[in-house]
C-alpha cells in the first residue's frame, strides 16, 4: 500500500514519533508498515 507523503508544514512532521519497543519490531502489523514505506 502506498501511503501520502506529507510535506512541510505539516503538523505530524513536527509531532514526536511514538517510541516502539524492540521486541515489537518483529511484529508482522510492524514489517507491513516498513514494506509500505518502501514501497512509497
């Protein structure tokens, strides 16, 4: 899936991202959502 590509300003450019647990990086809901930056 590819996703909007947000340009400045934005306000969620300028929002703190939500720190993710190492044990979570695995997680499949995870690995799509990497796939997806990819692919956008």
């Amino acid at each position: 899936m590819i996703h909007q590509i947000l340009t400045d300003p934005h306000p969620t450019l300028r929002a703190r991202a939500t720190e993710i647990p190492p044990e979570k990086i695995a997680t499949p809901e995870l690995q799509t959502l990497i796939d997806d930056m990819i692919e956008t």
